[in-house]
C-alpha cells in the first residue's frame, strides 16, 4: 500500500517533524496576530467543530476494535459480568434518584447548557447575552466566548441534537458519566491487578462517594472532567498490555477530549506522558507513537488558544487568582476533607493509603496513582477558590476521586490476602477459597456500611446557594404569566434561553435603550424586568444596575415571591414621560 510505503521511507521522519512544526507554527502565528478578543471569536466556530471531529473520529477509531469488545463481552457472560450491570444500575438509581436533582454552581451551570444549546443549535461556542425565539427557531444575537472549556458543554450539546433542548438532559449525562466511571475504574484496576476482587471494591467505592453522588445528579463539569480522565487512564493501561496500534489510536483521540472538560483537565496529558515513559519508555522510539501524536497535537491547537483568548479573566479573584499564599489555608481544609469522616468516608483513606504503601508489586502503578492524586488534588491548593470549604468548591475533590478510589481496591485485595493464609492441598486451598469469599463478603459490607452515614448528606440538597436556587425556582413559576412571545431583562438570560424565553441581559437597559424600544414594539409592550437573586446582594454594581432600571422605567408587578430577606419579582416595562 501507498501509505506504508510512505510511512517506511528513509525520508519519513523528517516529514513527521515538518507535520509536528506547521500545527506549532500555526499557533505561533495566531499568538502574534490575535489579540485575545479576536482570538475568542475565532474559538466560538472552532472549537465545536474540533470537537465534533475529534469525537466523530474517536467513534470511528472504535470499529476496529469491536472484536475486542466482544471478546470482553464474553469474559463476562457469568455472574461476574451481572454484577457489573447491577453495579452500573445501582449507581445510576443511587445518583439519579437518591441525590437531589438541582444546580449547585450558579449560574455556571446555565451557562454550560446554554453554550450546550449555541453548539447544537447554531454551531458556536459561547453564552448568550440577547437571544430570542421567532416559532421555535433559536437566534442568539449576542454571544460572549466562555471562560471555561468546552468539552462538557460539547457533550450536553449531543444531547440536545438528539432530544431538543432541555436542560434535564444536562443532569442524564452526568448521572450516566458517574455509571460509566465506575465501569472505567473496575477496568482500570483489572488491566493493573487482573484480579476481580479489588477491582469490584474499587468500582463500589468510587459508587459510594457521597460527593461523587451529589454533584452527578446536577449541571456541573466535575463528573466529566473525573470520567474522561479516568478514560485516558484506561486506554493508556489497554495500549500498555496489547501493545497494539489501535489501542494507541484511541488513547491518541481520547486526550484531547479529555484535556477539554475543565481547564485543569490537561494535567491528565501531562500523566499519561510521565506513565508511559516510566511504564513503556520504549515505545518514544517508535514512528507510531509520533504519527498517533499528530491527531493529539492538532485538537488541542484551540485548547492552548482557548488558555491565551481567557489570559486576561481574573476568574472571580479580586486579588491573585494563583499564588502560594493560598497553600497553607487549601491544604489545611483539602487535606483533611479525607480524614475526618465528614464528607469522605475515611475507611476509603485507610483503604488507599494500604493500597499505596503495603500492596505487593505494582510499585510503578502505585506512584503513578497517587501522581494522578496529587496533580488533582495539588492544582487548588494554589488557587484562590481551591478550598473544598470555599462555597460550592468542594465540587474540585470529583477530580482526586478516582485515583483513591484504584489505590482503596488495591489495599482491600492487600487485606484479604493477609487474612487468609494460602490453603496447602486439595482440602487446604478449598478451606481457603472459602475464607477467601468470606473476608471479601465482609470487606464489602464494611465498605457498604461506612457509606450510611453519609446517606442524609446525600439526600439533602441544603442551604448552600438558596438565594439562586430560589431565584432559578421563581423564574421558571414567573415566565409561565406571561405571553410566550416577550422578552425579559434580566442578569441571568442564559436560564431563561434555556427554557425557551427570550431574553436579554439587564445592562442593555440602560445602555441601549434603542434596542428596548425595538423589543418593546416587536413584543407590543410585553418587555418585562427580572428583579432576581442578584438586585439583593451586597454587590454595589449589581444593586446600582437592578435601581436604574426602575429609575428609568415604569413597572407594573407580574409576579413576586419572596424568600429570606430576598424579593423576586417579574415586572412589566414601560417608558417613564
């Protein structure tokens, strides 16, 4: 064939570094010729199509190993494989069912539907600011490029090609993401121990993590961000064992989708180079390995684009976002989230600290797990929000999970192997395989029973975030008392866009009223003021933003709901004499 006469040709390697320096070249360029607003612009067409592509070629990359998947399949055409689908249902129904289903970031959560809902609908990534709905068909007018990356929001947006828009899909995918990483933790600590045992305990405890619970059955990027890494682990780990091209072609198209599900998320590039030059140091002088980088290197070209386009964010921070300043209060608080049995069960620490330093063997794997821990769990101790105390924050603890999770099923198989002494002769090893069930059969009650009283914080949907919860509550009450064609000002329009209701931010009230007097004779007068979550904080600007407003307009009350000392309220628009 043409193409491996290519690929032998003594010349061929000065071809692949000419094909590795023109991605790095067109980079280059892009740096020196775009500043950072038009580089967001050039990234709000980009990057759906990169990841559509890459996604559509990592499905393709799949057909040639269909017989491989269905030599696992029959592997587990016994009872060890119906327990894997028991345990995927489990921690589907634990999550979807027994966790509460809401939002816990606000609004970020919006946002990544509505960038979700831009991607399927008009093919751009980015919020939208003024969007409206003329007989069901969406136009998003102003749409700002989002700080934040757009793997998961890419994945929300399959979703809504499929089904529609409609937000709950963003909760399915989640509740299916921490169902998968389960499966994805089991494989991964059987392609390392080849045992069942403390890859099933693995697989549970990763299940029965109550955050792991709680933040997949809401919006957040955090699951995604978990499983997609947990997805590179476990490709590398099948290339590591076969060896084989195409496993390498899927580890090759998996990073790049894994790199974009959170802005950290690229550190999990950064452990796969590091595990393959401690656990295949070879294979960097192979051709292959370099030809199956190129893919790698050209989807993430809008990623290292994305980091310079959102450079100039302060991401919240009034101060430093990054400094060292932070390590001694994060540490304190992060790493005392595993010990104290509060949020974390501590027999899943116990467990991953036996596997870590007792386990027998595997002594490469056991650094590189906890590596994969500390690149997750060290990244926010820097970081000025990096406290698992710090509001909804303790959502960044999803990331370190999984990794313990591999670690606490080594130290279950480290236990029972102490506990039972290897049987001599027929009757010898007959009374062991029964001890052996035995301990594992306690081992797992153990684990199950460590996990019930963490049951009522599972439930519980609690106080945190209530001002935008009630906000997210009343709007959707609020919107069904007005005409279907009209238009809201409000500071959160992504919600509403999500819902279906036009909208436009609240700032477009006072500084284009033009644009309001067109929307108010497009909508015969029916222009309405949101009076949401924000108009009651402490915030001067926003409160200084909700108060022009009702300088410069007449407001007739809608709709008003009170909650606490916070006022909802939806008001028809009219121009003062």
């Amino acid at each position: 064939m043409l193409l491996n006469k290519i690929y032998d040709h003594r010349f061929f390697v000065l071809v692949l570094v000419a094909l590795y320096l023109l991605p790095a070249g067109i980079l280059a360029y892009l740096f020196d010729h775009l500043d950072t607003f038009e580089a967001a612009e050039a990234l709000k067409k980009w990057v759906p199509w990169n990841l559509k592509v890459n996604f559509f070629l990592l499905a393709a990359a799949l057909v040639p190993c269909v017989g491989d998947l269905k030599a696992l399949a029959r592997g587990f055409i016994n009872h060890k494989g119906l327990l894997l689908v028991a345990l995927f249902l489990f921690t589907f129904s634990m999550t979807a069912f027994v966790a509460p289903r809401t939002h816990r970031i606000y609004y970020d959560e919006d946002i990544y539907g509505n960038v979700a809902q831009n991607m399927a609908i008009k093919e751009i990534a980015g919020f939208c600011n003024y969007g409206t709905f003329e007989y069901e068909e969406y136009y998003p007018h102003w749409v700002t490029y989002n700080k934040e990356p757009g793997g998961w929001p890419f994945l929300v947006s399959l979703a809504f090609r499929l089904l529609g828009t409609d937000e709950t899909y963003a909760f399915y995918m989640n509740n299916i993401l921490l169902s998968v990483g389960v499966l994805v933790v089991f494989f991964i600590a059987r392609h390392i121990t080849g045992a069942f045992f403390p890859s099933f305990l693995a697989g549970i405890a990763y299940a029965l993590i109550p955050h792991n619970l709680i933040w997949s059955n809401t919006a957040a990027a955090e699951p995604s961000a978990a499983t997609w890494a947990g997805l590179t682990v476990l490709t590398l780990a099948i290339f590591l064992k076969t060896r084989l091209t195409r496993h390498l072609l899927l580890m090759a198209l998996v990073i790049p989708l894994a790199c974009q599900m959170r802005a950290e998320s690229g550190l999990i590039a950064l452990w796969s180079l590091v595990a393959l030059l401690t656990l295949a140091p070879g294979v960097f002088a192979q051709k292959r390995l370099w030809v199956m980088g190129l893919p790698t290197l050209i989807f993430l070209l809008p990623h290292f684009l994305h980091f310079y386009a959102v450079s100039g964010h302060n991401w919240g921070a009034e101060g430093s976002t990054f400094s060292m300043g932070f390590l001694r209060p994060n540490i304190a608080v992060n790493g005392l989230y595993y010990l104290t049995n509060r949020h974390f069960p501590v027999l899943f620490t116990a467990l991953a600290l036996l596997g870590l330093c007792c386990s027998k063997g595997l002594l490469h794997w056991r650094i590189l797990l906890l590596l994969w821990f500390l690149f997750f769990w060290g990244i926010f101790l820097f970081f000025y929000a990096g406290s698992y105390a710090y509001g909804a924050d303790v959502r960044f603890a999803l990331l370190s999970f999984m990794p313990l999770s591999l670690l606490g099923g080594l130290g279950a198989g480290w236990v029972r192997d102490r506990l039972v002494p290897v049987g001599i002769g027929l009757q010898g090893r007959a009374k062991a395989a029964h001890l052996q069930m035995l301990t594992q059969g306690i081992l797992l009650i153990l684990v199950s029973f460590s996990f019930l009283d963490f049951l009522p914080q599972v439930r519980r949907v609690g106080q945190e975030a209530w001002g935008a919860r009630c906000d997210h509550k009343y709007a959707q009450q609020f919107i069904e008392k007005i005409p279907s064609r009209s238009m809201v000002l409000t500071q959160n329009p992504t919600m509403f866009l999500l819902w279906g209701q036009n909208a436009i931010q609240t700032y477009a009230g006072l500084n284009n009223p033009d644009i309001i007097k067109h929307l108010m004779k497009r909508y015969d007068g029916h222009v309405y003021f949101h009076h949401n979550y924000w108009c009651n904080t402490k915030s001067e600007g926003n409160r200084r933003l909700c108060q022009g407003i009702r300088d410069r307009y007449h407001l007739e009350e809608v709709a008003t709901a009170r909650e606490q000392d916070y006022e909802y309220g939806l008001y028809k628009m009219r121009w003062k004499d």
